[in-house]
C-alpha cells in the first residue's frame, strides 16, 4: 500500500491550471467574430503564462522527490522477550524497543546478543532464531552499522529470514562485539540520518545495560562513575 504524498495535489495545480487557461483562450478564439489587436496580444500574452505555467508544473513533476513507497508488512504483531534476563535488562529493552516503533519508521525490532535472541517486537518474521549472515558478521566485525537501503536488491537478505518477508529497509547496529540491533521497516530508504544517529544512541544505552549485566554476574560491579556519560 502507497503512503499518501500530501505535495502530490501542489505539484500537478500548475499543469492543470495551464491547461486549463490555454483551453479558455482557445473557446474564446474560436467564439470571438472580430480579432481586434488588443485582443490578439491579450491572446499571445495568455498563452505565454499558460505555457509556462505547464512547464513549472513538468519541472515539478521530475524536481520534488517523492515520498518512498510503504508496504504492509506480512506477520503477525508480537513482543517476545526473553524470560531469564533480569528485570532491569528486560526493562531496558521494552524502553529501547517502544522508544523505536513509535519514534522512527521501524516496525520490526530484534535484538540478538551472546547467540540468542533477546528479544522481537513488532512484526514478527517466520523465524524466531537469528543466524548471523554475511551482512550480521560483517557489522560484528567492523563495528560499524550497515543500513540497507532497499533490501530487496541485496542477495544477502535471505539471511534476515526472521524479519517480515517483505521488509523494504535492515539497519543492522552492533552492541559490541557480541550482538546487534537489527531493525525492519517498511518503506526503502526511509531512515534519515537523523534516524540513523538516534538509533546508535539507543544501542550504545543498551549496550552499557547488557554488558553491566554481566560485571554484577561475575562479582565486579563498575563504580558508578566508570560508566560513559
């Protein structure tokens, strides 16, 4: 299903207007029984503005991006988190991942960390276990997001067999070394850069929560002031 472009009706009102104007001159042309000379500049002249009104709108039609194209994605509406974390954790990740629904165009979330899925939320994919890809491995190792632009172009994205079939756009965030962030939205090439900063934001929180979670285990709780401001 297409989003609705709200600039669509604004950028066709020059064609139609144009058109309509060399129309009207057109009628009272043919009606007119005597051509006087002021009449026929009146004539030129309007054909001139219709003419270029036409053009604006020709330029408008190629210049002014179009908003991309969403599609409702196939599954079910879910949230699965797993049951063992600790409260704080499982606390952390329902923020992290409400905060990402309804603040940015994604609508499928997974969280994968130390070879199990921690958590989906959203739509669910068929799959509910995550098997790093090329593309999941490759964001481990550089630490570094991949954002793909338009999924269904990359060979790679069988990979993401536990996201919605149909996902249009992954950004995979890493959580250090040992998992990631993998979002699904709906619409290709609809994450901003703004999009993008605000989602390693809320890795980098979320990340300080897991790793923290596993100091306490271990018996070495980080001094308050150790923890990145």
């Amino acid at each position: 299903m297409a989003r609705s472009d709200p600039n669509a009706v604004l950028r066709r009102l020059p064609l139609v207007v144009g058109a309509l104007g060399g129309s009207l001159l057109l009628l009272n042309r043919l009606n007119a029984p005597l051509l006087t000379d002021s009449q026929a500049r009146s004539d030129a002249l309007g054909i001139l503005l219709s003419a270029l009104l036409i053009l604006t709108g020709l330029l408008w039609q190629q210049v002014q991006p179009r908003l991309p194209e969403s599609v409702v994605l196939e599954g079910t509406e879910g949230f699965e988190l797993t049951e063992t974390l600790p409260e704080s954790v499982r606390l952390e990740l329902a923020w992290t991942s409400r905060t990402l629904l309804t603040n940015t165009v994604t609508r499928s979330v997974v969280v994968w960390y130390d070879e199990q899925t921690l958590l989906r939320r959203g739509v669910l994919g068929p799959t509910a276990s995550v098997k790093p890809g090329p593309i999941l491995k490759r964001a481990l190792e550089t630490q570094k997001p991949i954002y793909l632009v338009a999924l269904k172009v990359y060979p790679g994205r069988i990979e993401f067999n536990y996201l919605p079939p149909n996902t249009q756009g992954v950004i995979v965030q890493p959580l250090g070394p040992r998992g990631a962030l993998i979002l699904g939205a709906n619409a290709p090439r609809s994450y901003t850069r703004q999009d993008e900063a605000w989602v390693a934001a809320i890795a980098e929180k979320l990340t300080v929560a897991l790793e923290l979670v596993e100091t306490e285990a271990e018996g070495t709780v980080s001094e308050p002031g150790s923890l990145p401001a």
